[in-house]
C-alpha cells in the first residue's frame, strides 16, 4: 500500500541536493487588537513562514490558497502544491483525509484504518500527519497525492502536492523538508491582549 511505502521512505535522505529558497506568505489584512496597558498588537491572520525548494515555481495565490506552487518534470509531467488553512479542527483529520482519498479514487476509512495508513510527526511542537495515497493500478489517469495535516490550536493547516506519481516520488523527500521547514508565530496569551479570563469564548463544550 503507498501509505505504508511512504512511512518507511519519508525517513530517507534526500539524493537531490537543491538550493532552498526561504518563503514567507504575502501579508493580507491584518487586524488589530488592544492588548494590556492600552498597547495595539497586530494580530496576523497567517502568521506562517516556510522554506521553498528552489525547483517549485510560485503560482498566483486565491482566496483559500496561502501557498501555491508547481514542480515540473524532465518529461514534462507536473504536479501542484497548495498550501491553505481553516479555523479549529477544520471538519476533523478523518473526513479531511478521505476527502484527499476520493480525488485519487479511493474508498473512504474508518478513523481507526486511518490510523493505520498515516504517519505521525511533529514540527516544532505542533502534531502533524503526513499521507501517501495514489489511485487505483488500474487507474486511466494515474495521480498521487502528498499531504500533510498540521493542527495548531486555533487553526488546521493542509499542505497538499498532486500529480504525476513518478514525479511525486522523486520529490517526496523535497516534500517532508518543505513540511518540516513550517514556522508559526506565537499564539498571544490573554494576559498580552489583556482579555479577562471570563471574556472568552465558550466552547460549544462547555455545558
């Protein structure tokens, strides 16, 4: 099973020697907040920097997109690199997974066969999930997908590559470096935005 493979080979050194390029997302609106003793702190609403391969070439962001790149082939094949984020949990690693697993028409899990076919690392303290899926052998149109599930407090990261799966395994090292190079700037504490204990807000939990 390619999850499997991947387990095992995500571990290995990288053959290709490439210079890494340091990446930091465009700023976009930034919201302001008052924290203690009257003083305005910026609160980033992406506040992400990683370092890029230098073979992946940037491609125009969108309105979900935070990163996007493309890689290109020696025989032309391609694959592309998108980077987005969503508040909390983000509909739970399950269903997010399985949603990869049907672009490569593949049959959903249970949260338990999930855990079987993925990866568990940590970057910078933050849990990640790493997948290697890849359709069917008897495919028309082969593809592959390398993704990763980042899940910080406040936000769930997913970093995503598809295409070519010849492609994808040439680049699958360059993908868990890219991974691995995520840095996030600190959560702000109450005591720094001055918010009352109190005054935060309920979980939908809490009864």
């Amino acid at each position: 099973m390619a999850c499997l493979g991947m387990i095992a080979s995500f571990g290995l050194a990288s053959c290709d020697n490439q210079k890494i390029n340091v990446y930091q997302i465009p700023k976009e609106d930034i919201s302001m907040q008052t924290g203690a003793a009257g003083l305005v702190l910026p609160l980033p609403s992406n506040p992400a920097k990683w370092s890029k391969p230098a073979s992946w070439e940037e491609q125009p962001l969108s309105e979900m997109r935070l990163g996007s790149f493309k890689v290109v082939g020696k025989n032309g094949s391609s694959a592309d690199i998108s980077i987005i984020a969503f508040p909390g949990e983000a509909g739970g690693l399950a269903s997010n997974v399985n949603r990869w697993r049907g672009q490569v028409q593949l049959p959903p899990l249970s949260e338990e066969e999930l855990e079987q076919t993925t990866q568990r690392v940590e970057v910078e303290g933050i849990p990640v999930s790493l997948v290697d899926l890849s359709t069917p052998d008897n495919s028309v149109k082969p593809s592959r997908i390398l993704g990763a599930v980042l899940e910080r407090p406040d936000q769930t990261w997913f970093v995503k590559m598809m295409g070519d799966p010849g492609l994808l395994e040439s680049q699958r090292q360059l993908f868990l470096d890219f991974v691995k190079s995520f840095r996030f700037a600190p959560q702000l504490t109450d005591d720094q935005l001055g918010t009352p204990a109190s005054d935060k807000p309920r979980s939908t939990n809490d009864q």
